[in-house]
C-alpha cells in the first residue's frame, strides 16, 4: 500500500514494481498494525506509517472530552475598540454557563498604529525646510500623510509617492525632520538622549551600502561562495598558526635562530625553484611541536604521525600517496617498526627530502611542458615517465648496479646515457641504477 | 652530507635550561627542565596458546597482553598503573594492574582490539595515555593446525615520551635502566631526588620482566637495521635531487652567458 493513496491523489506515478510483486508487498504491509480509531483509508493517506509524536491518544477519540460546565456556542454582537466606526458585527461566541464573555474583542489589542508627528507650518519654517533644497514643504507633507496612512511601510510609500523618490531619500528626508521636530519641540536636550531616532540616526548613505552589500552576498554564485568560505577557512588556519608558532617560538630562542639563518641562504642558492618549504610549513612544524610539548607525554608514534602530517599539510592527497609509494619502492616501512628517537628523526627527513624531490620533478616537467609549448608542441607530453612511480618497485642493494627493467612504454633504448642537449632539456626518468 | 639545498629543520633539542615553566605552580619540585626529553622505551604485546586438547568452544585459546620494558626493566619506575579494556563480552571488561609487571591473562575465542590507559605517577606527568593493541590468536599464514606449545606472539615497540620533564622527576629517574634521558650538558645542576614525591613504587616487589616465564617468546627490537635501511635511503634520495640542481646551475649559467658575462668567472 505505502500512501499509494496520497501518490494517486497527486497525481503521482506509483512504484514500478509489478503487480505480483505489489501484491506480495501488501499482505507484508497488512500485517502492520494499524491502529485503532482511525479508519483504514485515513492511515493508508499517511503513507501507511504511523505518527512520529502521539498527537492524541487514540483511545480519546472515541469519547467526548469531559466537561463539568455547560458550554454553548450563541451568535452574538461583537464590539471592537478597534474600530471607530459604529459597524455592528456578529461572530458566534462560546458561552459558559450562559454567561457571555467579557472584554474588549481579542484581537484589538493588534491595532497599533504609529505615531507619526505633525508639524505646523510654522515648525516648518523654523526648523524643517531642507537645507539643499530638494524637499519643498508641498512635498513634505505628502510624504508625511503617505508616512501616516502606510504605517511607515516605506516601500508602499515610495510606490505612491508623486514624484519618484528612492526609498532611502524618503526615509532620509522623515527621519531627519522627525528629528529636528523632536529637538525643537523637547524642553530640555536630556529626554531625547534615548530616543531610537536621536541615539542612532538613520544615515542614508550606510543604508545604501548595506543594501548594496547584502544585495551582493545574495546574488554570490555558490562558486564564489565556496571559494569565499576557503579563503576564511585558510586565513583562519593561518592566523592560528602564527600565533601557535609565535606562542611557542617565544621560549625557544635559539631554535627560532636556526630556522631563521636557514631560509633565506638555501633561498638565494635556488632562486628558480621553490626547494625549502614554505613559511607556513615552519609554522606548522613549531605549532606541532609545540602542541605535543603540551601534553606532556606522548607516543613516539603519535608524535611522528603529527610531524608527519605537519609536513604534508601543504600537499595534496595525490603527492602525500606518492610519497608513501616511493617510500614502499626503497623498501622503507611507512611506520618505522622500532620508533626510537634517532629513527623517527631520520624518517621525517626522509619524507620531507622525498618531497622535495617529488617538487623538484614536478617543476622541471612544469618548465619543460611550457617551453616546450612554443615549439612543436609534440613534446609537451612526457608519456613514457610514470607519474606516479620515481624508483623503479625492485628492491635494490645499496651501491650495486642493476640492470634496467623495461618499462612498456619507454622512448628511446639508452637514453641514460645521454647528455641533455641545451635546447631540450627532458626531465630524466629516475631509474635504479642512477642511484 | 651536504644539505646546503634542502632546508634543515632539526628537531634536536635546543640547550637545556631549567624553564621557569612551573605550569600549575611556580614551586621549585614542580619546575620543568625544558629541552631535555625522557623517554621509556616499551613493548607492547600479546602472547597466545592454543589450548589444544584442553581446548573448548569458547576457551580456545590462553592469551596474555602486557606492556613491559623494551629491555625488560622495570615499568614501575614511572608507571602507576594500567587499565587494559578487553572486549565487553569478557566478565568485567576494565582490568586494572596497579603493579608491574604490568600483564593480564585470560582465556578466550576471539581476537579483538585491546585498549590500554597506562596512568602515570604523579611526579612523572598527571595525565593518562592510550594506546591500543590487536589480540591476535592464530597465525598469520595457515601453517597446520596450532600447536599447545608455540605460540602466537604480536609485540610491538613504542616510546613514552616525556618532553619537559618535572625536576624531581628528571633526578628521580635519571639513572633508571628502564628509562632513557639524553647526556645532560656539563654543569648542568639537578637537584638531589628528594622525599617529595610518591615513593610508594620503591615498595613494591620485583617489578621486571627478565624472568618472567613468557621472556621467552619477547623479542628483542634493536633500531641498527631500521636506521641503516633510513640513512641509505636518504643518501639515494639527495643523489636523485642532484641533477635537478645541477640542471638549474647550468641552466643559470646559460642564462648569465647569454647576457654577455665571462663563463670564467664561474
């Protein structure tokens, strides 16, 4: 069954199951129990499922409610203090115990209106002609009775309104008499400090941007979007991380020195490649240590496995598997199996230089695919270097030659043995006897 | 080996000084030593028998988990105690030893992951540490059916690392077998271990696994190869960077000589 009802009614098509199945669902459905008191068709328009929350026991829906007084429902006049005209109207009233209820009409406590000021012409004179001279007094008194009639809706106003005024000049132009009407009429400057309208004055100016920028954010495409909320995301990633390192760079002084002295020199012997790790990663590794000195006792795994990621956080996930698939062709285990200090150390070292071998690959393919673009364009593919693959997968014995195996798709037989002429320069593929 | 192109970023040690680091109070058995690391060097493990004949439907197998030494010192130098949770199946799951050597035995069927909170004195560090250990009770590879007496053994070897020891903590521990701390620098002062503190880990009896009748199967984890296999690897690595540097070198060379400079200047 399953609300095939409720499909029906709208219109909807049903399931596609065939109909010896449905009928095989069925009997399944049947067997749910349906509760009683309300009928089978009802429950079935629910879509067969009954109600997430009791909303009345259905035991009650049998008996009336209980009551000791008698109530009945009479049509009787109505009286509003809403309404000013002498209009009678009737409306059925619920009456208990014959007595009728009394009060004024519920609903009239609703009728609120606002108090917009008037002015004589002399106020007018005195205080509110407009200084620029846009607003005469003529048009000034139909904003003003458009003002009272609407409520204050300046959108309805700015609709009716004669001459085509923006709905922030309309505002601009009540609110800024409102407020000179206000201090003229006040007897002394102290009452009116609290008032909304003195305390903050509307500024058409502000208003305009407001709507401007809220305009903007609305019509943002959710691309801009998603990019806008990275860049947050990362601006805040980054202030944490200064204030991190800056908070544990403090006591450190002389590690600070080292990193300091570091960078630039290693900068300025390779200034076309971006070899020494970024700032940020500086940041993330004193943020990491940091952190882990916080705990004041850790794991040497845990602690490794932070550092770790420390160092691949500026990388894709592609480049960190590729760093773990190198580390697997020299045969290194990812985890080292005996964590000691020393080995830990010389682990991270090894992830990080592989990294830079991995970027320095990448640039040199960079460059050799953008120069290459200007010549014939055949060779801007290096289809026969395994992106993914940096060592050849054989273990192979420290400091023995070993024979080259054929990788299927390969260029040219002996090009190891090539010296790269200056005009093109290929990115040599690394194999194990290079090493 | 030079590394003069890729950035360095030890993370050895700066000099040690004692920090005014008091953290919760500023008293002086409680001030920490900055830049010298403690570490306890640990096995973590599991060792099972098949039960054999004896063996029943839900008691197969006879398996212990521990935390000992990675020489087999003794733990209760700085460990308090340790919860090991076994699986909720087992009749009151959280076992506490609160003596070394820290191991637990029991009975059972089945493998499953075993955590450990392993508690601290209190001069040590007041916080706990988690780890975790998979039981494992049947060989890797099917090699025949299991034998009563050899066992299945999973050890694994891990570090507690303590970064900025407490003071009476470094004096306390600093010529304890079971714990590592690096050669302190000349003239460096620590005070004498005093009386502060929680002697009651002195009163406890033998607390190391040397003799312990499963030492048998513990294995020995020596870093030598492991950190062999990283040194070579690296070398490998920094020879494959070379002709990249190279390549840029001579790549800037040509650029200079294009610019009308003498090659013989370089």
């Amino acid at each position: 069954m399953g609300g095939t009802d409720a499909k029906d009614i709208l219109g909807l098509p049903k399931t596609p199951l065939s109909l010896t199945q449905e009928k095989k669902s069925r009997p399944q459905k049947e067997s749910h129990r349906k509760p009683d008191g309300i009928s089978r068709e009802v429950y079935a328009l629910t879509g067969g499922v009954a109600p997430l929350m009791p909303s009345i026991d259905v035991t009650h829906l049998k008996r009336p409610p209980p009551h000791d007084e008698k109530v009945a429902w009479q049509w009787l006049p109505v009286k509003s203090s809403a309404r000013k005209d002498d209009l009678q109207l009737y409306h059925w009233v619920r009456v208990v115990n014959d007595v009728p209820p009394t009060g004024d009409y519920s609903f009239a406590k609703y009728n609120k209106s606002v108090d917009v000021l008037k002015y004589t012409d002399d106020e007018y004179e005195n205080h509110l002609t407009d200084p620029v001279s846009v607003w005469t007094k003529e048009e000034t008194d139909q904003l003003f009775e458009l003002c009272e009639r609407f409520d204050l809706r300046f959108t309805v106003i700015a609709d009716r309104f004669p001459l085509s005024r923006t709905v922030e000049e309309l505002k601009d132009r009540y609110y800024s008499v409102t407020r000179a009407l206000l201090r003229a009429r006040a007897q002394s400057p102290a009452e009116l400090a609290n008032h909304p309208l003195i305390k903050e004055p509307y500024d058409m100016t502000r208003d305009r941007e407001r709507k401007r920028a809220l305009s903007m954010v609305l019509s943002q495409s959710r691309h801009q979007e998603k990019k806008d909320a990275e860049i947050l995301a990362e601006a805040k990633r980054i202030t944490e991380m200064r204030l991190a390192a800056r908070r544990a760079a403090e006591p450190d002084v002389p590690a600070n020195e080292n990193i300091g002295s570091v960078s630039p020199s290693s900068n300025s012997q390779l200034p076309a490649t971006a070899v020494a790790p970024s700032t940020l990663t500086m940041a993330d590794y004193a943020s990491t240590l940091a952190s882990l000195r916080m705990l004041h006792v850790y794991l040497r795994t845990y602690g490794l496995e932070q550092m770790v990621q420390a160092a691949s956080s500026a990388v894709g996930l592609r480049t960190i598997k590729r760093v773990e698939q190198t580390l697997q062709d020299l045969g290194v285990n990812l985890k080292p199996k005996v964590p000691t200090k020393t080995v830990c150390d010389e682990h991270l070292e090894l992830r990080k230089e592989i990294l830079t071998l991995l970027n320095l690959q990448k640039q040199l393919q960079y460059k050799e695919s953008e120069g290459s673009s200007h010549r014939e364009g055949t060779y801007a593919a290096m289809p026969d270097t395994p992106k993914d693959r940096v060592f050849a997968s054989e273990p192979f014995s420290f400091g023995a030659e070993r024979p080259i195996k054929k990788e299927p798709k390969r260029k040219g037989p002996g090009r190891r043995s090539d010296t790269p002429s200056p005009a093109h320069k290929r990115p040599r593929k690394l194999k194990a006897s290079d090493l | 080996m030079e590394d003069s192109n890729v950035e360095r970023f030890s993370a050895s040690t700066p000099k040690p000084r004692i920090g005014i680091d008091g953290g919760d109070d500023n008293k002086n058995w409680r001030r920490r030593v900055n830049g010298v690391e403690v570490s306890v060097p640990i096995v973590c493990g599991s060792i099972a028998f098949f039960r054999g004949k004896k063996a029943k439907e839900y008691r197969t197998h006879n398996w212990t988990v521990y935390v000992r030494g990675a020489t087999n010192e003794d733990l209760g130098v700085v460990i308090r105690k340790v919860i090991f949770h076994l699986h909720p199946s087992f009749k009151s799951p959280t076992r506490v030893v609160d003596s070394p050597p820290f191991t637990l035995s029991e009975c059972g069927w089945g493998e499953f992951k075993i955590d450990i909170t392993i508690f601290f004195h209190a001069d040590a560090c007041e916080r706990k540490l988690e780890l975790s250990h998979l039981l494992k009770l049947n060989p890797e590879i099917y090699s025949g059916p299991q034998s009563p007496n050899v066992p299945v053994v999973t050890e694994s070897y891990n570090e507690i690392v303590f970064p900025d020891p407490f003071e009476c903590f470094l004096s306390r521990v600093i010529n304890h077998p079971a714990v590592h701390v690096p050669k302190l620098p000349e003239g460096f002062n620590l005070p004498p271990p005093g009386d502060a503190g929680d002697e009651s880990y002195y009163k406890m009896k033998k607390g190391d696994t040397k003799d312990h009748p499963l030492s048998h199967w513990f294995s020995k984890f020596s870093e030598a190869d492991e950190l062999f296999k990283l040194t070579a690897t690296r070398q490998k690595v920094y020879a494959a960077c070379l002709p990249f540097v190279q390549a840029d070198i001579a790549e800037l060379k040509r650029q200079l000589v294009m610019v009308d400079v003498q090659p013989e200047q370089f």
